[in-house]
C-alpha cells in the first residue's frame, strides 16, 4: 500500500531518511536515501529549507546575477 502511494504522490523524503549534510558549489542538502533527491538544507538552523525559502533564495540569485550582469555590461 505504501508503494501504491508513493507511487502516485511522490517520496515523503523523512527526516530519518535523509543522509547527512553536503556542501557542493556553495549549495547544502541532504540526499533522501530512499529515492535519492536533494533535499535543499540550512546549515545554520539545521534543518531542511521550505518551500517558500527555497523560493526567495532562487529570486534572491535571479536579482544578484541580474545586477552581476548588468554591471559587466556597463
């Protein structure tokens, strides 16, 4: 019954089965060691991001590569 739902809606990725931290170009996270997703993670709360904050740290790069950009053009 499990497989059924994971199936139709995807790996719930639980806490205890995330592997460890990992830190690679600037970007840490936890691989679910069940369907092997990165799961995005701050290494200063300890704990995984939410949506919404990985939502705002994707706008937050838009604008800084934007700004990085416009600059070199200038």
């Amino acid at each position: 019954m499990s497989n059924l739902l994971s199936l139709l809606f995807g790996c719930r990725h639980k806490q205890d089965r995330l592997s460890r931290p990992f830190t690679h170009s600037n970007q840490t996270y936890k691989v679910c060691l069940d369907c092997g997703r990165h799961v995005p993670y701050d290494a200063v709360l300890f704990r995984p991001l939410t949506r919404s904050e990985i939502k705002r740290l994707h706008q937050e790069e838009l604008v800084a590569n934007l700004a990085t950009d416009s600059s070199a053009v200038a």
